[in-house]
C-alpha cells in the first residue's frame, strides 16, 4: 500500500509506476483504493462509474478498469456535502457529519471488491487517501491504516521533497502513528526531488536512524503528462504560452472530468487556458464550459462574476462556444430541479441553445461510440468525426442527438469527445480556418499510444530511482 504524508504527494503516480513496473516483470497487477473523493470520474464499460485516478492506473497496469479498483466515490456537490457512489452507482448525497457516521457500514462492500480483485491478480497495489495521520479521522478509517489493517498490506510512506519539510512531514506522520501502524510501515519514498541527491544523502540517513524505518529511494521531480485525479491538478495554475489556437475552459468552482481537454493540450498549436474571472478571457478563439457536478449553482456563479454575460458576448461576435454535460446544460433556456437533485427549483440558463434540461432522479450512466451528428456553423468540420467516450449525468435535455448546435454555439454530453485524434484534429482545423490560416498543419496526438509511453517513462524513472529488490522482498514478505 502506498500513503503519503499529504494529500498531492504523489500516491497516485507512484502507484501507477509500481502498477506498470509489476506489469513489465510479468506480473497480474491491479491498482485499489478504496475511496476516493475527485470530480473527475470515468465509466466502465458495464456502465458503472468510478475514480480517474484507478483508471490511469489500470491503464499502467495493462488491465481493463474495474469499478472494484474504487468501490467508493465521493464526488463533493457543496463545502460541506457529497455524491456516495458505492460499486459504481449512486448511494445519495450525504453531510460530511453523516457519511463519517455511516461510512464503516461499506466495509463489506469494501472488501468484497478488494477480494474479487486479489482472487484475479499476482499484486494489488493499493492507494491511501490524504494522510494516515489524521488523528480526528483515525477512528473510523476505511482508505489508509484501517484499510492496510483489512487485508494485512505492508505501507510504503511517501513524502513530498517539493513543498518542504519532507523530514518532519515524514518523522512527524511516523510519530502520530499508533505503535501498530508503526510496524506496517516498510519503508519510505522521497517523491519530486530537484537537485543533487548526495546533498540530501546525510538527512536520509539521519531520518533513518529517528524512525527506524529505511528509505527505500528518492524519486525526481518526474515531468509526466497522465490523467489528473481532481483539483490539485498542475494544469489550472499553468501560464499562458503564445499559440496559433486560443481555448479559454471556465475553471467552474465543481468542475468535472476536465481530462476532456487534455488531447487539445498536447498539441503545439494550441494553448488550453482556464478561467474563472471575465478579464482572463482575452480574444479566444473558442470557450468551452466544462462539465461540474452542481450545474445550477456554477451558472449561478458565472451570473454573479460576469462570465455568463462575456460568454454570451463572445457568442454574439459569432465566435464558437461549446458546452459539454454540464456546460451543455447551462446553454440552454431553462434548468429544472423538481426533486433536488443538485439545487432545486428552476433557473433560466443562457438561452445560447433552444433546449430545456430537468434533472432526474436516476443517473445516466454509459459509455458510446459512434459518429458525432451532423451540425453546421464554424466547428461543422466535427459531422461525422469519430468518438468513444461516455455520458454521466442526472439531467435530462431535449434531444436525442450527441451534438447539437445553433448557429456558433453548441453542445454535447459526450466525455472523451475528443480522445480520438482525427476528431481533435477537425475541431482545431476547424478553429484555424475560422482565422484564415491553414487547416493542413494540423497535427493530433495518438493518445492512446502517448499515455503508454509515458507510462514507461514512469516506470523507468522509479527503476532508477528505487530499491526495486528491496521493494519485491516487502511484497514477498507481507507483514
């Protein structure tokens, strides 16, 4: 099991890299974690919804994602509550108050996908939640400690060299541990190291002879382009870089699967911006509302900031908007909440597209492949593209299509829209005839193709960087 002394210390990557490395040496791999809390969540192909963060791990692995790799998503809808997705569907929102209540009542669920996966694998490589030194929350754990004490996983502590003071992050994590914990924890990983490791080699030695407990590597501060798992992501904080192509995303305060856009990130004519303020807007060439996980209260938002009125502006210049789930909805004339679902009641949305949407109770959960419907307009260059991504939404629009548009605006439910690189390719292609220049120099990544090699960038920077014997003897032994 991989922990980490804080949240963003790189638990998910370094899983991912032992998940592939295990791979490579011939091994059945999958990746586990029992809950996580991201908006940015993917369905399987049984139509079951689960975390990201798994997925780009499964994907290390070589392995189809099972929603048995993360029986438990929370996906947040306000400061104070959440979605409870248990095995893939939806349980209800809950109070943070009453899910830490209710929480332990899922261990069944828990270790029943955690057995299913372990009956089918050589290695699950299980990830913690956060920090294991959360002494409020300790009592209750189901995602770090509790969850290493259920199936008896040795823990590999992870420590981030990059925030500072990774020395006392990692003494200080060991000494809240109870004296049972302590013995679980095999060894330690220093996560985004930049400089001169011999430097830092008396402190290793130093942190060794506190906690007793050996470090096992110190891993660079590796340059990887994977999946994000939720907020913490690297990429809403990026500066703006000149580029022939200009999207402007609205950072939206619950945006969701924001992976939408990382396929028009990796290509060299163009540059993704996030926004959330009226003024960083700029001239794009095209805005894209994303989706989120509470649509009326994100559009409410952009009312009360002025993104909705520049939104409705830049539409009105006849430059392109696109809306996808969410971002779909809130183009629209009107939303409905009958049963409050996100929000209640009704609003009006920006009547960019003569569609209504009213929120269900029941969850559309599926993935799609296809063609993109016919439309017409500045981006009619996506008719007919090729796609396989998936829906997730508890809205219900006015249409059967899976794209839609009025004159320069348009909408589609479709996640992964853009996975494909021909269909990524149109639309940018699309975007640079609108200004004139040549479509030709267009040129899409293979995506699917990419994320292996970074996969094996990955692996080779642990390799490197690891203890890999030393690592093999702790999964050998167990505890």
């Amino acid at each position: 099991m991989i922990q980490g002394t804080t949240s963003n210390a790189g638990k998910s990557l370094i899983a991912a890299g032992l998940c592939r490395i295990f791979r490579q040496d011939g091994y059945r791999v999958a990746p586990f974690k029992s809950q996580n809390m991201a908006l940015n969540s993917y369905i399987t192909r049984d139509g079951l919804e689960m975390g990201r963060a798994q997925v780009m791990q499964a994907e290390a692995a070589g392995v189809e994602p099972q929603v048995q790799m993360n029986p438990i998503l929370l996906k947040p809808t306000s400061d104070q509550g959440s979605q409870v997705i248990v095995n893939g569907e939806v349980r209800g929102v809950m109070r943070a108050a009453d899910y830490y209540r209710y929480k332990t009542q899922l261990i069944p669920d828990i270790l029943a996908a955690y057995n299913q996966l372990a009956a089918q694998n050589d290695i699950i490589v299980l990830e913690g939640a956060g920090s294991p030194a959360e002494i409020n929350l300790k009592e209750n754990d189901i995602v770090n400690m509790g969850m290493a004490k259920m199936v008896q996983a040795p823990v590999l502590l992870v420590g981030d060299i990059d925030r500072g003071g990774v020395f006392a992050a990692l003494a200080g994590t060991m000494l809240l541990l109870e004296e049972e914990e302590k013995k679980m924890v095999k060894g330690t990983i220093i996560n985004k190291f930049r400089g001169d490791v011999k430097i830092l080699e008396p402190g290793l030695g130093m942190l060794e002879d506190i906690i007793h407990i050996p470090t096992l590597g110190v891993v660079p501060y590796l340059h990887l382009d994977v999946d994000d798992e939720d907020s913490l992501t690297e990429r809403f904080s990026r500066r703006n870089t000149a580029a022939t192509i200009d999207i402007a995303v609205i950072r939206l305060p619950r945006i969701s699967n924001f992976t939408d856009f990382n396929p028009l990130e990796y290509m060299e004519q163009v540059s993704v911006r996030y926004v959330s303020s009226p003024g960083q807007l700029g001239d794009a060439d095209l805005i894209i509302l994303p989706g989120t996980k509470n649509t009326m209260d994100d559009l409410l938002w952009m009312r009360q900031n002025g993104l909705e009125a520049a939104v409705q502006k830049h539409a009105a210049k006849g430059k392109p908007v696109l809306g996808i789930c969410g971002g779909f909805q809130m183009l629209g004339r009107s939303i409905r909440d009958p049963l409050g679902v996100e929000h209640g009641g009704q609003i009006n949305g920006m009547g960019l597209l003569p569609l209504e949407t009213e929120f269900a109770g029941e969850k559309t959960r599926t993935r799609t492949q296809g063609v993109l419907d016919r439309v017409d307009g500045p981006l009619a260059s996506l008719s007919g593209q090729p796609f396989d991504g998936y829906e997730i939404h508890m809205g219900l629009t006015g249409t059967d299509r899976n794209l839609v548009n009025w004159k320069n605006v348009y909408g589609t439910y479709l996640h992964g829209i853009f996975d494909r690189p021909e269909t990524a390719q149109a639309l940018i292609s699309a975007l640079m005839r609108e200004k004139g220049m040549d479509p030709e120099a267009v040129k899409a990544l293979d995506i699917a193709a990419y994320k292996q090699q970074q996969y094996d960038i990955l692996a080779d920077g642990l390799r490197r960087s690891l203890d890999m014997d030393e690592v093999y003897r702790i999964v050998e032994r167990g505890l």
